[in-house]
C-alpha cells in the first residue's frame, strides 16, 4: 500500500495542543455519544476504539464521561504527546500505535469506532480508503456504528485559502505558523506546506517545514465507499451541529454509519 503523507513530526508534534487549543473537543465529544444514542447502540456505555487520535484530546473527553476508550494513531510522535497527558491526568485510556488501512485490534469487535478532525483523508488513495473501511467493518460488532469527519469537496473548491498566517504568544516568545496551501484537482487532494518559525524573546529562533496531504470528498462519493466495504451511511451532518444543510459552505461534515450485516 502506499505511506501516508507524514504529520506533525517530532517537535511539531509538540505544538499540535497549542495549534488546536481553541477547538471544542468536548462539545464535539458530546455530539457524537448524542449519535450513539440516536442510531441505536443499546449499551450505556460502549467500548469505543477510536482512529487517528492524535494527542488524545477527544479520548480523553470520552473518558470522562465514562466511556472504555482504545485510541490509535500512526505517529509515534503523537502518541508520545498523548501518553505524557494521560500519565498527569492518571487516564485508563489506552494509547496504541496502529496503521488504520491495516487494522487489527485484538479486543474486536466494537459497539463504536470513530475517526475525527477530517482524518480519514490522509489516506489518500481509493485503495486506502476501502481497506481503512473495511477493516472498520471488520472491527464492528453488530449494530454497531461508525462516527467520522471528512473534508468536503464542495467547500474546499470554491473556498479554499491558498495562504493563512497565525501567531501564537508563548511563554519564552512567539510563533508564527505560515500554511499555503494548493490543490491536485485530478486526485482530490489538498497539500498544506507548513513553515512553523519559533521566535524567542533573547533573540533566538528556529523553523520547521512540514507537507501535510489530505483528501476531500464529496457525500455520494463517500457513501458509495462506504457501500462497498459494507457500512450504510445513516445520516449526514453539516460539522457537529443537529440540523444544519449541507452545501457549499460546509467545510467539515460528519457521516453515522452502520455496519450491514448478513
């Protein structure tokens, strides 16, 4: 299989909290056990396995409402971050290093998994993405659900902004983080280059380059994915929000869906 694109190495791996501290982990959190509740998992509280899960800030969020969570990522850096915070915070969640188009956890199956912050679309090909979904079949239980977020074509075609600028105030200075970013229209792919400069009050400063790739997708596209791995996509939400339309301003949407069985 072709390797994802790389992302947040090393010390950007380290500034991954500080980037996205602004992001509302925990309303998502609730938006989501709001869908396990909808679509029909029985249990009070499911085992979730959780893909993609970075510095462990939404499994953490499930586990203080009181959900068993096994969280998987690809990069060892990542879940170095997340192991650090569950050590200070004497969190149970597990933290295991996975390739999600290979997936195989030995506590399968689940009542839930789930893959958010759009990050399925690292996986890039369509080969990829079948077997990233297919082994989240395979790892379901019956009736079991499966939440995910995705980049939405439409948005990011007409919307996209090919350069963005942040700055952060820190303790010892500032950080500039430059993202340009352009796109492969033929295989739906965004690449955001990265130019992370660290710039501390005694003078000294240093930059990290990063490329991150992901994938945009349009709802039939992805419903039919999801068909032919054998998952039913129940219903289609517009972010993490009950009852918003899905249309060209919908940069993030989050599909429910349903292991087929028989």
């Amino acid at each position: 299989m072709e390797q994802p694109g790389n992302s947040y190495i090393g010390h950007h791996a380290e500034l991954y909290d500080l980037f996205y501290a602004d992001k509302p982990y925990a309303q998502e959190t609730d938006f989501v056990i709001h869908c396990f509740q909808r679509y029909g998992i029985q249990k009070p509280k499911p085992v979730i396995l959780e893909l993609a899960c970075g510095t462990g800030n939404h499994a953490f969020e499930f586990e203080k409402r009181g959900y068993q969570v096994i969280a998987s990522d690809y990069s060892p850096d990542m879940l170095a971050q997340a192991r650090r915070k569950a050590l200070r915070s004497h969190s149970q969640v597990e933290f295991r290093q996975h390739d999600m188009r290979s997936l195989d956890v030995a506590e399968r199956p689940f009542d839930a998994i789930v893959c958010l912050f759009d990050s399925i679309g690292y996986v890039a090909t369509n080969e990829n993405i079948l077997a990233v979904l297919r082994g989240v079949r395979d790892h379901l239980a019956p009736g079991g659900l499966f939440i995910f977020e995705f980049w939405h074509a439409a948005a990011m075609l007409r919307h996209y902004d090919p350069l963005r600028v942040r700055r952060w105030k820190v303790e010892a200075g500032e950080i500039l983080r430059i993202s340009e970013t352009t796109i492969d229209y033929s295989s739906q792919l965004g690449y955001v280059a990265y130019t992370v400069n660290e710039l501390n009050d005694n003078g000294t400063f240093r930059t990290l380059h990063e490329t991150q790739i992901n994938r945009f997708f349009l709802v039939q596209e992805m419903k039919l994915f999801l068909e032919q791995a054998g998952l039913h996509a129940l219903h289609w939400f517009s972010g993490f929000r009950e009852d918003e339309t899905i249309d060209a301003e919908t940069w993030h949407i989050v599909a429910v869906a349903a292991r087929m069985d028989g």
